[in-house]
C-alpha cells in the first residue's frame, strides 16, 4: 500500500504566500500563532497523520465497523489511534480556552484537519462532527450546557453528533417528526434518525447527540423546530456519568465506501423517552443547526482536497514505477515508466492543479473567517463573515466534486490494478463520493449560493471578491515573462464572464427563480474555477517572487509556477464557457415535460 506524506511543504506556502497567516495571526487572540509554533503543529500532526492514521485506513476499509448486541465495534487499531489522537490535544486546536481549548487560528486547525482527512477519511469523520457540536454549543448553549459538556467534548474526551435526517426527512427538514415533550427542567425526546456519523462508537464513553425534535405545541414547517442536546449517558452533578439514556443505535448503514465509520440509524425513546435538554430558545434550531451545518460543510469541502491529495499522491508514486511501453521519442528503447508519458502527465497535472487550487481556495475561505472571529473593527468582522458565508457553498460543492473527479482519475492512472481493491486507489473513489452528497447535496449548495449569498445582497459580497480578482489580475500584467501574461489574460476572462453570469442572476433571479436555480450548479462550477485559478495566480506571482532569493527551493518554485500555468490554460477557458448554460440554459433544462425523462 502507498503511504501517504502530508504536503506541509505546499501547505506552508498556500498559508503564508497565498492566504497571508502573517495577517491572520495579527488578529486579537492569535498573538501565540507564531511562525515556530504553526510550523511544529504541521510537523508534528504530520507525523501523526503518516504514521498512525494512514496505515489503518485501508485495512479499515476492509473490516469495517460492525454492530454487535447493540455495541458498535470499530476496526482493529482505530480505538488506540484516536486515544493518541486526543492525548496529544488535537482536538483542541481552535476553541475557546476557556472551556480547554488553544485558542488558535480555525485556518490552522483546518491545514491540521486536511492531514487527517487525507491520511484516513473514515477516522476523521468523527472529530469533524465533534467539531461542529463544539460550534454550535459555543454559539447557542446556555451557560450550564457549557459547562457540563464543553470542556469535555473539546479535549475529545467525549464527541459530539449531528441528528438531522430521518426516513421521511433528507434535505426537507420541515419534514421532521422526531418529538419533544416538556418536563420538569428537560424534554423527552422520541423519534428515530438515520445517517448519524459516529451516532455510536468505542473510541470515548459518552456520546452527545445534537437532535433536532419538534414540539407538540410548535408552529408547522422548520419554523417549529428545536435543537436538543440529549447525551448517551446522563451527566450527575460532579460532573461523572450517571445512567444510561433512553437512545440507541438499531442499524448500521451498509455503504459503499467509508466503511470504517459507523452510520448508525438512532432510536431516540423507545420506552420512556430520552432526556434531551434545550439549546438556546424553543423553536429556533434550524438557526442553531446551521452553525453546526456551515462548520460541517467547510469540514466537507476539505475532504474534497484532502482525497484529491491522496489519491494524487498514490497515483503518482504508482506511475514512477509502474514500467510499460517505451518513450514517445526513442520507440526503439526500453520500457520506461509511464510518468514518461504525455497522457498519463496530463492526468497527473490535472489532479495536481486542481488539488493545489481547492486547497488555496479552502484555505483562503476559512481564513475569512477568521477574520469574522476576531477582528477588533465591526466593519471589517462583517466583510470576513460574508465573504466567508458567500464561499462556503463554493469550497463544499466544488472541492467535493473534484475529489470525486480526481480519486476516478487516480484510478485511470492506475489502469486495470486501479480497478482492484488491493491497490487501494478504488477505496479513493468510494470514500470520496459521499461529500458531494451529505451536509447538503451539490445542487442545494448552488442553490445557497445563488439565492441567498449572490441574490439576496445584489451581489455585494462577491464584488468585493471581484474586485480583489480585479487587482490580482493588474498585478500580473506588470510582472515579467510570458507565463505571468498568460496566466493574466486567463484569469481576466473568467473574472469577466463570472461577473456577466452573476449580474444576470441580480437582475433576472427573483423574477425568474427557475431559471436562476436551472443554471445554479453551473454558476457555482464558474464561481469554484475562477475563485481557484485567481488564488492560483496569486501563488504564481508569489513563486516570481520567491525565485529572487538563491537558498529557496527553486525546483518547489518552479512546479508551482508550471502548475499554476497548467490551471489558466487547461481551467479557465471553462469558465467562460459556462456563461451561457448559466443565462440561457434553462429553455433547454426545463424543456421536457416528467414524462419525456
């Protein structure tokens, strides 16, 4: 099997050159992210992430996690790697250290959590869901909630869930009709849920369940919906477990990849109904959950990057041994190594370039909200938060669908082995595509995107984008070489075209709302290459910059100027060819009548 190296090398660069941690670490609150200290975080989660998580994701794969008499057992070797896991304080990286937390950067905690995500997708899925819980308690717990469960979902002593879904109720949370009943300072909580990540497990002794239920006397639709904290076991008042709660987990989901990790289906009250106790006011979960979702959504897109990575990776170092057919120019030569040849290169660079621009553009959307944390002006706090909201759909449905694009072309680079389990380049593809689906599907995320990030603020927020785009694309035409002028002209007509398609949204979407969600997902397609190739062009320009000083690594720089070369001439022409299918698409889209499909 291929181990996986994580890229801190490209990771240092896209954090310091493209994102600007310089700027990041300037912010209130952030004065201990010192240069020293990110770097031996990247270090030495690297090695956790190599060493540890890694070699168990395959064999993971193979044994899967499995219910036995109500107990989920998870795969061999996958307990002790998260005790390692919260014994060295990953958990904590980016919370509140009032309640435990290292109060550091969520851009840092996000390169951390691409290693994770990369080096075993089916381990990682449970401290991003924790992760969210942690969001959303934060954002809307009441004081005592904090409490009891912060301080020990933080340290990863305990993890969180997120109960959404039920079998009448996907992405129509209106649909919802898990239960809750008052009583003397809790709720009962009666219902059943499906697909809940980590719903049971055996890594900690206490699972906490973020539920949505409704109330018997709350208005219809998701207007009457409450969020619930409802934990395996009761906490007494010291603070140590009390009895087990009236939840369980009936089922888990047979899947067609992730199968280390246990997608329970939830019983909530079987008998006398689980002890939920309220988050916030009654009533406003939605609002609540979304907290939870949007943390959840960027944590997907992240997957996005981080199985492109290992599945680039593995293909790769397969097409530097893997030796068949001579080279194109000595045809009376040996076998050579199909990294030689031109087609297998193209695939190659493909899956790299994309990786390279989703990681930027992830990178660059979590450092927004960064900003939104923690910046001391109001104003600039609330231009991170929209630039930050206005991205997160672009990061979750873009990312995830290359990652699915490039774990399918990791396995083409593989030929026929790819299509056998034993190299572990078909376990990419698996695990990967889930992400366009959960935490809100690909076509909900252009929706989002259309309707209430560019629709509903005329636009604002992605024109201040624009305008950055706008100045990146000056920059370039001042700089030297045929490279820096390409990569301007490139990037100047996609920002052109995505600035057409998303005036014609302003004016025509309201009234046309078909039309507008008709050519959604090629809106959102437009906005994730252009958004990928300016912060591509960015990293061009600061790979110039760098070739100035004799002790950089040159080969680095050069790769990265070759890269991004790659992603204006082979990426961006798309975007303007999107325009079209985006203001005029939906004569055709919604041309059929149900019964010609």
């Amino acid at each position: 099997m291929i181990p996986y190296s994580a890229p801190i090398q490209d990771m240092r660069f896209v954090l310091n050159e493209v994102v600007g941690m310089d700027r990041i670490t300037s912010l209130p609150g952030y004065a201990d992210a010192t240069p020293d200290m990110v770097d031996a975080i990247l270090d030495e989660a690297g090695k956790l992430a190599s060493n540890v998580l890694a070699p168990i994701n395959f064999s993971g794969d193979q044994e899967g996690a499995v219910l036995e008499n109500g107990v989920v057992r998870t795969p061999k070797g996958f307990r002790e790697a998260y005790r390692q896991y919260q014994e060295g304080g990953w958990n904590s990286v980016p919370f509140d250290p009032e309640h435990g937390g290292q109060g550091l950067p969520w851009t840092l905690a996000m390169a951390v959590q691409e290693m994770w995500q990369a080096a075993n997708m089916s381990f990682a899925l449970c401290p991003m869901l924790n992760q969210g819980a942690v969001e959303a308690l934060t954002e809307h717990g009441s004081d005592a909630l904090k409490e009891i469960y912060l301080g020990k979902l933080i340290s990863g002593e305990w993890t969180g869930t997120m109960n959404l879904t039920e079998p009448q109720a996907g992405s129509d949370l209106a649909a919802i009709r898990t239960r809750a009943v008052r009583e003397d300072g809790h709720y009962r909580i009666s219902g059943q849920k499906i697909y809940i990540t980590y719903g049971e497990h055996d890594f900690t002794e206490n699972i906490i369940h973020m539920v949505l239920a409704r109330l018997n006397d709350a208005p219809p639709g998701i207007k009457g919906i409450s969020l619930f904290v409802v934990p395996k076991f009761l906490v007494n008042p010291d603070g140590s477990l009390g009895e087990r709660n009236d939840l369980r987990c009936v089922s888990l989901e047979h899947k067609l990849g992730i199968h280390a990790s246990p997608t329970a289906v939830m019983a909530f009250g079987d008998n006398d109904g689980a002890i939920g106790y309220l988050v916030g006011e009654e009533n406003r979960g939605i609002e609540y959950m979304f907290t939870m979702m949007n943390n959840a959504r960027m944590g997907v897109g992240l997957q996005g990057v981080a199985i492109s990575e290992r599945a680039y990776q593995q293909a790769r170092d397969y097409a530097r041994t893997r030796v068949q057919s001579r080279d194109m120019t000595d045809a009376k030569g040996e076998p050579v190594s199909i990294v030689r040849h031109p087609d297998v290169r193209r695939m190659l660079m493909t899956m790299r370039a994309q990786t390279e621009a989703a990681r930027a553009l992830t990178y660059y959307a979590v450092a927004a909200l960064d900003v939104a944390k923690k910046h001391a002006d109001p104003a600039e706090a609330a231009k991170g938060q929209a630039m930050a909201d206005l991205l997160t759909p672009v990061v979750k449905a873009w990312c995830t669908d290359l990652g699915v694009e490039n774990a399918s072309t990791g396995i083409q680079i593989h030929g026929g082995m790819g299509f056998i389990e034993e190299t572990g380049a078909a376990q990419h593809l698996r695990d990967a595509r889930i992400t366009p689906i959960y935490e809100g599907t690909n076509g909900i995320q252009a929706n989002d995107l259309v309707f209430r990030k560019v629709i509903r603020d005329g636009g604002a927020a992605a024109g201040n984008l624009f305008a950055e785009m706008r100045e990146t694309v000056e920059a370039l035409k001042h700089l030297p070489g045929d490279d820096m002028a390409a990569i301007s002209i490139a990037l100047g007509k996609a920002v052109d075209a995505l600035e057409k398609a998303t005036a014609w949204l302003v004016e025509h979407g309201k009234r046309m709302p078909q039309a507008a969600a008709a050519g959604a997902a090629n809106y959102l397609r437009m906005f994730g290459i252009t958004t990928g190739g300016f912060l591509m062009a960015r990293a061009a320009m600061a790979a110039l910059q760098g070739q100035a000083d004799p002790d950089a690594d040159q080969r680095f720089l050069d790769a990265k100027l070759i890269t991004a070369r790659f992603f204006a001439d082979q990426f961006l022409p798309q975007a303007a060819s999107l325009l079209t299918p985006i203001t005029e698409g939906h004569r055709t889209v919604m041309a059929l009548s149900e019964d010609q499909f």
